[in-house]
C-alpha cells in the first residue's frame, strides 16, 4: 500500500516537472489593432486598438485614435481580444485527482475554521491549472471547502512559480457554509434517498451565531490569550473583508443574508442562489452580489422548468444583481476551463453576448473586489488579457492564439497540447 | 415423513371425524354435533346476487345448506338475523400472519461475500425455495382480532425474507379450534421476490436486473436437476419441483417491478400472481397486456402538509398526483379488465382497511369486484374456490354478519363466522343508543350527548353548555356513568337499563346523594348530520385529475403519432456526402424521410417554415445511464446474464429533459463495477411511450465490460474481490471465455447427437452467463467496454483477438489517442467524452484532443454522455472537437448522430438524413454547435416529441395542477384530515460508479 502512495507521489512529482515555464514581463510596448475588443462591461469596440506597456493597458481605441507610439504593431483583424477570464469561487490548486487523496488539501477537519487560508496549499503548478489559460481563464479565486466556516480564500493569477507569486490578493474573503434546512438519508446504509426536513437546522444556526458571537465578545476585550479562529473572524470583519454566504435554498438564502445583514456585515456575497428567483427581493434590497452555481444543474424538480436553471442569470441581471458563475460541483477543478461556454449559454436564454462576458470578467471582479486592476480593458489596468480567433464564449470559436498575465505572455501549452502534439507525430509517421 | 404425518392429520381433521382419540382435560369428549341455523339474513353469496330473507344451515364448520326455505333440522341452535347482511368473509392472500420477522444478520461491508453459506442448497442462499412457512408459524391471536374485525377470515401467511421465499401456510382465523383444524393447508403457495433474504450476506444479487436473472436460472436449473444430471444434491431445487403445481406469488412493488415480475413469469411460465403497491393505474396498459392476476394493496396516500409554501414547493407533482390519483387505482384496473385480489399489506394502518375499500368504491369501484376482490378471486388464486370465498354448500362457514351494505360508510360488522364459530365483533345485540338527551337530575337539566354506543362509547355531559367530567360504561344492557359537577363539588352516579332505543330509565344517586327516577328525553338534531353529509359531499366532489402519458410532469395527454411534416427551407446537415445543403426542404411520410429537395410543394402536411434554422438527425448517446432503475449488478464479477433491458424506467423525466437537447436514441449501458457487466438497452426516448415501443427494434444486442479502477475496485475500499490488479483483470477475461468456449462445445456436441441418443442423454446445464459471452465468441454480441489506460485498452483486444472475435467499441477510452492506430487495425471505435479527466489517476492522462486524434487515425469517434446533465447538451460537447484539435465541423457533428449509430450498429436507420431513412430529426433555432442555439423540435420516428414552443404550456399546465392539488390537499386539512409529513423525493442520478 505504501509503496502504491510512494510511487503516486513520485508520479505526480515527475509529472509536475513538465509545467510551463512561467512568462516574464514583455519588454516591449505592443499595439493590438483591428480586433473586435471585448472590453469586459457589455460594450465592445470594432477595429479596436488595444496597446499595452509595461503590465499595464495604455490604450484602448480604435485604430484611427491611436494616441502612444509602440514598439510593435500587430494586426489582429478579424480575432477578439478579451480581459482575462476570471473564475470565481474555484478550488483550482487545492486537488490534482479527485480520487486520490493524497493530492486533497481542499477540506480541512472542523466546523469553524475562519484562520484557515487556501493560497498557501495552492500548487501554483497544478495541471490543472495550466488547462486554464488556452481556454481564457487567467484568473482564479481560490476556496476551500467543506465545515460551516471552510476558511479564507485568495485571489491568484494563473502563470506562476509558486503561490506567493501567483497572489493578486490575499485572504479576500472569509466563506461560510449556511446550514441545510434539509437532510437526504445514507443510502448505502439502507436510509431512503428522500431529502427530509433537517431537525438540525435551528441547532446548527445557532452554532454559527455563536461562534459569530463568541468572537465578537472577545474582540471587545483585550484578552491576554489569542484564540486564532475568533482573531481570524474579527479581523476579516474589521477589515470589511467580504464574506461569501455559500447558500442554494431559499430559507438558507433568507436566514443567512438576515444574520449578515444583522450582524453588521457591509459586504456580503451569495454564492449557489439555486432558489434565489423567489426571494429576489433580499438580494436587490440589500444589494448582494451573486456568484450563480453550476448553471449547467439538472432542474431541482422533476416538474420545474426545463430551462429554469439557464433562465435565473437574466432574472437577475434584468433586476440589477451583479452576477457571475462558478462551476462548483462535481469535477470542479478540471471543469473550470468550461466557465466561458457556461456564460455562452446563458446567452441563449436572455442574458445579452456582452452581459455574458461581463458576467465572467468585470462583475467578476468587481465581486471579488479586483476591478480596479483586472476585469476589464480599460487604461491603467493590469495587461491581463488574450486574443482569440473568434467568439470565445462559444466551444467553435475559442481558439486563443496569446494571452498576458499582468504584461507578461504566458504559455498556452500544457501537459494535455504536449501529449496531443507527441501522438498526432507518432501516428501521421507511421 | 414429518410431513407425511401432518397431513394425515390434516386429512383426519378436514373429514371431521374430530380429533376424538384425542385427550382431554374437559371430561366430556363427546363431538357437539348441533346445527346451526341462520335465519332472516340479506345474503351476499356471491358477488353478484343479493338475496333477502335467507338461511344458512351450518354443521360441523361448513355450509350444509342455504337459501330459502331450507329444512332447518330440530337440533340446530337457530340465529335469527332479521334485517342483517351476510357476506363471505374476506381471504388476505399477502401476510406474514403468524410468522416472527427474520433477523437480518451482519453484513460483511464492503468486503463482498460470494460463496453461499447453505450446503446442499441451491448455489444462492436468497434462494429459499426449500422453506415452509408452517415450520415457523404459531397462531397470533391478536393480530386475528385485528383481521376479523375487518373482515377476514382465511389467511395465506408466507415468511417475507428472500428471492424465493418458500411455501405459505393457509389458515382459518377460528380462535376456538386448534391448530389442525385451523391449518387448512400448510404448503398453499410459493412467494417470490426481488428482495434478498436478511438470513444470508451472500452479495448476488444486488441490483433487481440480478433478481430477475437470478429467478430464471434457478428454473433452468430445475429443468436441468429434473434429468437427474447433477452430480450434487440440492434440495432447494428438489422443492422447486415438488411445488412446481402451487399458485406462485410474487411481490413485486412499484408498477414497473410488477411489468418485471410478469416479464419472467412469461418467459419462464410460471404465471406469477403479481403483488402491486397502489401505482399500477399509471401503467394500465403495459399491465393488462401481461394478462396476469394482482394483489393489490389499498394503502392510499395521506395528502401532504402544504402550510409552508416553501417546503411545498419541493414537492413533485408526481407525488401530489399520487395522492389525488391512488384511490382511483382499483376502479382504473377493473376498467381495464385486469383482474385483481385486494390485499392489507402495505397498510400502515390496518383499521382503515374498510374505509379505504369504501373510498376505492366512491372512485368508481364497482361494489361487485371489490367484493370479489375479497372472495372469490383471492379463493381462485388459491384454488380453493369451492371452499372459501363463497357462501355455498360444501364451503367453510365463514362469513361476517353486517348492519346493512358493506359499502357503506355507517355499516358495522357485528360477527366474524370462521368455520362455523362466531366471533363477535361488536354486539349486534347491543343497542344504538347514540344521539342528544336530557336529563334532570336534582333540578337541572343536564345536556347529555352520546357516540360510539355500540364499541367505544364516548359521552358529553353538558349544563349550560359547560362541560362535565363524566366516565361511562356500556356492558350487558346497562349504562352506567359517574359524572362530576365542579359547583357542587360532588358526583352523581346513574345507571340506566337499555331496553330498547326509545325506552331508556336511568335511575341513581344525584349531585346530592338524593336517589333519582328519571326519563332521558332524547333532542333530534338535524344539524350535524347536515354538516356531515356537506363534507362527504366535498369529499365526493375532489376531482381527480387526468392520467398522462407517462403520469408526470411533462406527460402528454395523448401518445404523439407520426405526422407528415415538410420543413422548408432548412440549413440541412446530412451526414452523407452531400454535406450541409443550404435553403432545402425535407418530407417526412410515414416515420420516414420521403424527399429531399428544393422548393418542395406538398398538400396536406403540417408545414414548418425552417428560415435561419438548422436541421440535423437526432443525436445518439452510445453511453447513458438514464431511463433504468438500477445500473450495476456488482454481486459478482461478471454479469453477463443480467440485462439493463429489464430494468428500463420509461418515465424518467431524464428521458424528456433529453429529448429538449435534440437526444433521440441512447444505448444505457450497466455500469462498470465488474469486467464483464452487464448486456445494455438501446431504446428510443419515446416519452410516454411502454418499455416495448421505445426499446430499439432489432438492434444489435451489446453488453458492457470495464477495466481498470472501479473493476479493481480501487477507489472503494474493498481488497477482497479478484481480481485487484489489471493482471487479474485479463485472467478473468481468459478464463470465462474459455470456459464459454467449452460450454458452446458441450452443446454442439449435444445437439450433434442423433435422435437417439439424444433422447437418452441430459441436456447440458443452461447457463445464461454463459450462453451470453457465447454469443460473443461467435460473433452474435457486441462490447462496449469502459477502458481508460492505454494498456489495459491493448489487453482486451489482445484477449478479444485470441478468442477471434473482435471489441466493438471502448467507451470512455480516454488514452485511446495512445493506442489509435492498434484501434484501427482491431476494427474498435471509440465512444470518448470531450474532456473529461482529473477525477481519477487513471485519467491523468486524458486529453480533450482524444477524439481528435483517433479520429484522424481513422477510428470511429463518438461523443458521449455519462451523465444525465450532459446528455442534454451532446451538440456542444460536439463543439468541442473543432475547438480541441480541429476536427471539421461536419465531423465534429457526426462525433453524437452518425458515428455512434455506426457504433451501434443503427447507422443503416438513423444517423444520417437521406430518403428512406427513419425521421429522428431535430430543428435547430440556429448552428447546432453553437452554444447560442436551441433545439426547437425534437421528432422520432416522425412524430413530435419534444416543441419548445409548446413548453410554456406544458410549464402553465403544470404550475395550474400543482394549484389544484395544493388546494386540494388545505381543503382536506381543513377538514380534519391526517396530513403526511413532507418528504421530499429524490431519484439518484445514475453514472458509471453508481453500485446498483
């Protein structure tokens, strides 16, 4: 058995050897002309001139209204260029196989764990990882999962060393897990499948506002003793940190935002929102952000609507809810590469092309709290960006050819184009 | 020879000789030999006639004579019953009536048992054909109250433990005979289910497709063991000869395990008496057509809670449809001409047997056939309908004696008669007393308010409307009450000889110790009885609502029918080398693709004008785990001899929410818990369509195999399974099919013999494991075989080339880019999904451009599913072939319609659009692979399936009867009525992994 251990990590040790090497700052200024620019806030630009210098975007115009002048001029015309992608509540980096639980550091023991922090478990060369960026994603918050309060998340840019470089922002949130109102019974034990009302419910809220509570009483004291989970509570707090309400029902959603919102917690995120259209209302009137789960879910119900879970993105983008979308779930990480095809088809049911980028881009960030430097092509922000051949919200046409983290090219190969390039050799030789 | 005696005593018992050479303690041995005569009696005899003012003559248990003016011998005792109702009493065919529940013994985990523990029994030990129930069985008093109070006298009691349960013990529910006579037979009938015995952790089977196989070899190893072939002893199947002439019951549950048991049934003919659970109305057709008997339970749903809209709203209409259809479940069947017994089990409550009985004949039940449903027919499934279930000469006198019809509500059963003795239920000689009085006592007048007078009474004692504690007693013609009056401070005791309805003379000690004389005047009160019939009133009006096809959500009120459609002016993928044509029109006739051309001009068909819209063939998923009730029969590892085929759920609601992604066609495949799985179901997704009109007809049969991980078993823990590495994985491989190879032999060899000798030799064993992977080696079956490492890949076509035969197609394959150019030489396709990977170690190595590369190997690539989410969206994991090494998108296209037809050997039907070629169509609103495009129609076999524009409706239609329902079920709160706490149901969604 060990030995089986031993050589899956001697494996997976090998294995990571063959990640991209990480790009460096361009030193050039380039100027992308001609493209169709998504410039990431529903708008878009034709023949579009996109320069950038130094990580930072300098230019954003079309070819006729250039201002700088740059090193080099490429002509893009007839390809798109986009922000970066930016995949929000992801656990990117935290496993490499699903199956192997050695390779698992996304769930810690405990309920309430507000000190735990995801960026210093994320494998920067993760696999998966570098599967991202040829399909546009760029940019990564990275969670933990699992107890009540799951921990910290960071925020990371995909092309790094290792996870100190890869930090775009620290510890950006604290998520908490409301508890089921309901239970499903252990098959495996002979229970029926049935969902039940969970008796617990009321026992497991007042286990996190006590905790909530317990913190607070201790902040107002100078105690001599430092209880980490309290301090790593009351700190977050104290910095307005945001606090990710992980929730799907629609009492989980009620009673979750209501215990925020009572608490004094300024700013508070939704993430699941699965039976949000009914309670609408605590979303707008509290102006909460929405990162939407696994859009792509089987209706809840054997009679709901069909489409339901591909109509709510543009319910609640027609009531003002910032939105994006997260492919939380089962095959999370390698399934993140899908999150632009996720946006597109929202797209065939109500939500606008560019609302659709949006989504994944500037709401993204703005949700994440990283609009002043990512999100969007706008001057002054980071040169995180990528050309694709067409449309690249739509699986035909999402065919990057470059992309820039912060100014430097990165690499769109991965341990998947290399094996794909080594066989296509192997088989057109013989 | 312990049997042998038995009967004996049966047999000496039944001719009524008595048990005179018995002991006694009682000092008079002396038989009674009186006869007893019932006079004046309404008699129910059968079903059909009701005849007043008639006598039964009874002698030694049984009817000696009856009907009019029958000479009534001058030493019968004589029951005058003027006014009352004799019926048969009822016969429970489905209990387990004297018999002490199995204790299930523990499991040995995930750690599977594979050998049995029973030794010279049958090879499975869930396999209990040896057992009778009479070995276990003790005489619960009790538990015969409870069943004669509502109205059963005969009991068929059979040990429910076990695929093969045994016999069942019948008996006479007579409190005042023994044993031998009671027992009127101790071997009455064989009981059958899907279920395994608690006795015995043997694992096989685990899934119901196991049942059902497991049920067929046992008979085919009767027929066998008959020639005296076997080298072994085994009494199981000894007994499985012995009782091959019993009635066999089978309980099979859910409407569809009822089309299962009958399944076997026909195919083995063993004509099995089929117990349902309430829910056949929802499969009528497919039910009658399987001519069998049913016992059917009468446990109808209580209505939900609905106070809390959001918890209601979680609740599936199927189960609020349930509520409001169930009770309509017997009149639905006796519509349909399907004959069937009524039966208590299932009943949380047993009291309310009658008065759901009543409710199924306010539904529409005839009150003949629930009679009969009682009586005669359960009689008849025992074959003993001269003797029970009937009122005639020669039967057991058992029969209940009523206040007037059995169907109606106010109606008491007073006697239980089980083989001639009287067993009171509630005093017919008691009177009703029940109603509004006053009494004087001292000097007040007091409000005295009586129910129930006849079983548990309950009494109001009133002054001014104020309630008094008061406690009653009602015995042997007297009423006596203590009452406690708060003010006085003191009691008052009264006690009242009842002498008849009108003439009640109470007489006591009042409030004030004074000795009283008084009249009880009895009040007419209109007023209650008006609000009573008001609520029946109510109760009647509940409107039940319309059967669909399938009977939820998304269910069409009518089967679609082929229609002759013209699409005009279509952007047209055909497949075929004319590629994708531009602005054409397309003629279905007859299910079929008629013409393909420009500007067509056809009268009289429906006309779909296909501007800017895309027409394609519908898709195929070679790999889908939808539309089954159970996917993995992991008791063993091979299951060849079970088939996905018996397990099909035509109305998984995974089949509608395909056909709305432009799915046509998939082949659900058994999961892949073992190397040689399970044989796989090519169905049709004709939603609301039976089982036989969707399964694909004449497709080539397949069965699933699998390698690596989940056969090893890796992933689960258990280390006790072989094999456990990918070495023993092709071992096993090589020994079954060499052992498949000499099983063929045997039966060349046999069926070689010339007549003679032939006659003189036994047949080899049939082996349905065997007789499957046969017909692989001879090239008769198809693989599909879940593989993902490139070595195990060229394993089993190494194995499968050894044998001379060849793999069809790998399914998942994902290093199948690896071995490409071997799958071309070999002849296997690849049924790959698009990018799937990272969730095991096996698939580190999975890459999106798989597909791409074989296909550029020349190997045939299709897409598939895996799951009942993707399923939906096939066309865009299509997309992802031109995106992931750029495949064309004509194709990228075929990777989900023609390829896997080809794979599946359809391709000569479906796939591709060209005439004459089946209409499996879909219209799409724009490209197909566009992540902006939706499926509009969804047309098999040329009719409509799936019309988006028609989905508002359906989605109103739904929302109005969720309403209706949910104002049913406040009402019937409203009005008292129990409510059911909310459950939520959830069906699992099944993939590969999924271990039943």
């Amino acid at each position: 058995m060990k030995k089986i251990f031993h050589l899956i990590f001697l494996l997976i040790v090998s294995q990571l050897t063959s990640q991209q090497t990480p790009g460096s700052l361009t030193e050039e200024s380039i100027l992308f002309i001609g493209a169709t620019a998504h410039i990431g806030n529903a708008t878009i630009i034709e023949n579009s001139a996109i320069g950038i210098r130094n990580g930072e975007i300098t230019e954003v115009s079309t070819e006729n209204l250039v201002e700088g002048i740059y090193d080099q001029t490429i002509d893009v015309s007839g390809k798109h260029i986009y922000p970066g992608f930016i995949a929000a509540n992801t656990s990117l980096g935290l496993v490499e196989i699903d199956a192997v639980r050695a390779s698992n550091d996304v769930d810690e023991i405990g309920d309430m764990l507000p000190h735990i922090r995801s960026i210093i478990a994320y494998n920067a060369e993760s696999k998966i990882i570098e599967s991202m960026r040829p399909n546009g994603i760029l940019i990564a918050q990275v969670t933990p999962r699992g107890g009540f309060i799951s921990g910290k998340s960071s925020i990371v840019q995909l092309d790094a060393w290792n996870w100190e470089d890869a930090v775009i922002r620290y510890d950006d949130g604290i998520h908490l897990n409301w508890p089921n109102p309901y239970t499903r019974g252990r098959w495996w034990l002979g229970e029926s499948p049935d969902l039940k009302v969970n008796k617990k419910y009321a026992e497991n809220i007042s286990k996190i506002e006590d905790f909530f509570e317990n913190a607070r009483a201790r902040s107002v004291v100078n105690s001599k003793t430092k209880n980490l989970p309290y301090y790593s509570l009351n700190e977050a707090i104290k910095k307005n940190k945001t606090i990710f309400l992980h929730a799907n029902d629609e009492k989980q959603i009620v009673d979750g935002i209501v215990f925020l919102k009572n608490i004094g917690i300024k700013n508070i995120v939704l993430v699941g929102g699965r039976g949000l259209e009914s309670q609408l209302n605590v979303i707008t009137n509290n102006n909460i952000p929405v990162i939407l789960s696994h859009p792509h879910r089987l209706p809840s119900r054997e009679d709901e609507d069909l489409k339901q879970p591909f109509k709510l993105a543009s319910k609640l983008i027609n009531e003002g809810v910032l939105v994006t979308i997260d492919v939380q779930g089962s095959m999370e990480r390698m399934n993140t590469r899908n999150l632009p095809f996720y946006a597109g088809s929202f797209s065939a049911y109500g939500v606008e092309r560019e609302e659709a980028v949006e989504m994944i881009t500037l709401n993204a960030a703005k949700i994440l709290g990283i609009d002043n430097q990512m999100g969007s092509l706008e001057k002054g922000k980071d040169a995180t960006l990528f050309i694709s051949e067409g449309d690249a919200l739509d699986m035909r046409t999402n065919i990057i050819s470059r992309a820039f983290i912060q100014g430097r090219e990165i690499s769109l190969e991965s341990h998947q184009t290399k094996l794909w390039k080594r066989y296509s050799k192997k088989h057109s030789k013989e | 020879m312990k049997r042998n005696i038995f009967y004996l005593i049966i047999f000496v018992g039944q001719i009524a000789l008595g048990q005179e050479y018995f002991p006694t303690n009682t000092g008079v041995k002396t038989e009674e030999d009186t006869y007893k005569a019932i006079t004046n009696v309404t008699i129910h005899s059968n079903s059909n006639e009701i005849t007043e003012s008639n006598s039964i003559l009874i002698h030694k248990g049984k009817i000696v004579a009856i009907g009019k003016d029958i000479p009534v011998p001058k030493n019968a005792r004589i029951y005058n019953m003027q006014s009352l109702h004799i019926y048969p009493s009822f016969i429970e065919l489905h209990t387990d009536f004297g018999l002490k529940k199995p204790k299930r013994i523990q499991g040995s985990g995930r750690s599977a048992e594979y050998s049995p523990k029973r030794k010279g029994y049958y090879w499975n030990d869930h396999i209990l054909s040896d057992y009778n129930s009479f070995k276990d069985y003790t005489y619960n008093k009790d538990l015969a109250t409870k069943m004669r109070k509502i109205g059963f006298g005969v009991v068929n009691s059979h040990r429910k433990n076990g695929i093969h349960r045994g016999t069942s013990v019948l008996i006479a529910l007579n409190d005042f005979i023994n044993d031998g006579k009671r027992i009127l037979s101790d071997k009455k009938a064989e009981h059958f289910s899907f279920s395994k015995s608690v006795t015995s952790s043997q694992s096989y089977p685990s899934s119901i497709m196991g049942s059902m196989a497991l049920i067929r070899q046992l008979y085919h190893d009767a027929n066998w063991y008959k020639q005296r072939a076997s080298k072994n002893k085994d009494l199981s199947l000894e007994a499985i000869l012995d009782n091959i002439k019993l009635p066999k019951i089978f309980e099979a549950g859910d409407k569809l395990n009822v089309l299962r048991a009958g399944k076997i049934g026909s195919e083995m003919g063993l004509n099995f008496i089929i117990k349902g659970s309430g829910n056949e109305y929802q499969n009528l057709r497919q039910i009658k057509n399987l001519n069998a008997k049913l016992i059917i339970p009468l446990n109808f749903p209580d209505p939900y809670d609905v106070s809390d809209p959001l918890m209601t709203k979680k609740i599936e209409l199927s189960q609020m449809l349930y509520w409001n259809q169930a009770p309509s479940n017997p009149s639905l069947l006796e519509k349909s001409k399907i004959v069937f017994a009524l039966t208590t089990a299932d009943l949380k409550n047993q009291d309310n047997f009658l008065k759901n009985l009543r409710k199924a004949v306010k539904h529409g039940l005839s009150e003949k056939r629930a009679l009969e449903a009682l009586t005669i027919i359960p009689a008849k499934i025992l074959k003993m309908e001269n003797k029970i279930g009937v009122l005639k000469k020669g039967a057991y006198a058992n029969f209940i004696v009523t206040s007037g019809s059995l169907f109606n509500d106010k109606t008491k059963i007073y006697e239980n008669w089980v083989n001639g003795d009287a067993h009171v239920i509630s005093d017919r000689k008691k009177i009703d007393i029940d109603g509004k009085y006053q009494i004087f006592l001292g000097n007040k007048n007091y409000d005295l308010e009586i129910k129930n007078s006849t079983s548990s009474i309950q009494v109001n004692f009133k002054l001014d409307s104020i309630k008094l504690k008061s406690k009653t007693n009602y015995k042997y013609g007297w009423l006596q009450m203590t009452v406690f009056d708060e003010n006085e401070k003191n009691f008052a005791r009264i006690s009242s000889k009842i002498e008849s309805e009108k003439f009640i003379l109470p007489n006591g000690v009042d409030f004030y110790g004074n000795n009283f004389n008084s009249v009880l005047k009895p009040l007419k009160d209109d007023e209650k009885e008006g609000q009573k019939k008001n609520r029946d009133k109510k109760e009647n009006l509940r409107e039940v609502l319309k059967l669909r096809y399938p009977n939820n959500a998304y269910g069409f009120e009518k089967i679609p029918k082929p229609e002759n459609v013209l699409y005009k002016n279509v952007t047209l993928w055909t497949n075929e080398k004319e590629g994708i044509i531009q602005n054409i029109d397309l003629l279905v006739e007859d299910g079929k693709i008629s013409l393909i051309g420009k500007d067509l001009d056809v009268k009289n068909v429906k006309i779909i004008d296909g501007t800017g819209k895309h027409l394609t063939s519908g898709i195929i998923d070679e790999h889908s785990h939808i539309g089954a009730s159970s996917i993995n029969e992991g008791g063993q590892n091979s299951s060849a001899e079970v088939t996905i085929e018996d397990v099909i759920d035509p109305d998984d609601i995974n089949i509608y929410r395909n056909l709305s992604g432009g799915v046509t066609t998939i082949q659900i495949l058994h999961g892949s818990a073992n190397p040689i799985g399970g044989r796989s179901a090519i169905i049709k997704l004709k939603w609301g369509s039976s089982i036989d009109e969707m399964l694909y007809p004449n497709s080539s049969p397949f069965i699933k195999f699998a390698l690596g991980e989940n056969v090893k078993q890796s992933n689960w823990g258990s280390f006790s399974r072989f094999p456990q590495t990918r070495m023993g994985v092709e071992q096993l491989y090589i020994d079954y099919f060499q052992r498949a190879k000499e099983y063929g032999q045997r039966w060349i060899n046999y069926n070689n013999l010339d007549r003679k000798t032939k006659l003189r030799t036994p047949k080899p064993r049939y082996d349905i494991e065997m007789e499957v992977l046969w017909e692989i080696l001879q090239g008769k079956r198809y693989i599909s075989c879940h593989s993902y490492v490139q070595s195990e890949i060229n394993m089993l076509m190494k194995v499968a080339e050894k044998f001379d035969f060849r793999i069809r197609t790998f399914t998942h394959i994902l290093e199948g880019y690896k071995v490409a150019d071997k799958m071309k030489i070999h002849g296997v396709g690849g049924s790959t999904f698009s990018d799937w990977w990272a969730y095991k170690f096996e698939v580190n190595d999975a890459i999106p451009y798989n597909g791409a590369i074989m296909h550029n190997a020349g190997v045939t690539v299709a897409y598939n599913s895996d799951s009942a989410e993707m399923s939906r969206r096939l066309n865009q994991e299509a997309a992802k072939a031109i995106k992931y090494g750029g495949v064309s998108e004509e194709e990228a296209w075929k990777f989900v319609t023609l390829n896997p037809a080809k794979l599946l050997g359809i391709d000569d039907k479906v796939g591709s659009i060209k005439v004459g070629k089946i209409a499996d169509l879909v219209l799409w609103s724009g490209h197909p692979m566009s992540i902006y495009s939706q499926v509009e129609k969804t047309m098999i076999e040329g009719a409509f399936y799936y019309e988006a524009d028609l989905l508002p409706v359906k989605i109103k239609q739904i929302e109005d009867e969720r309403k209706k329902l949910i104002l049913q079920m406040l009402n019937v709160k409203n009005m008292g009525s129990n409510t059911k706490n909310f459950e939520l149901r959830r069906k699992r969604e099944f993939d590969c992994e999924t271990i039943d």
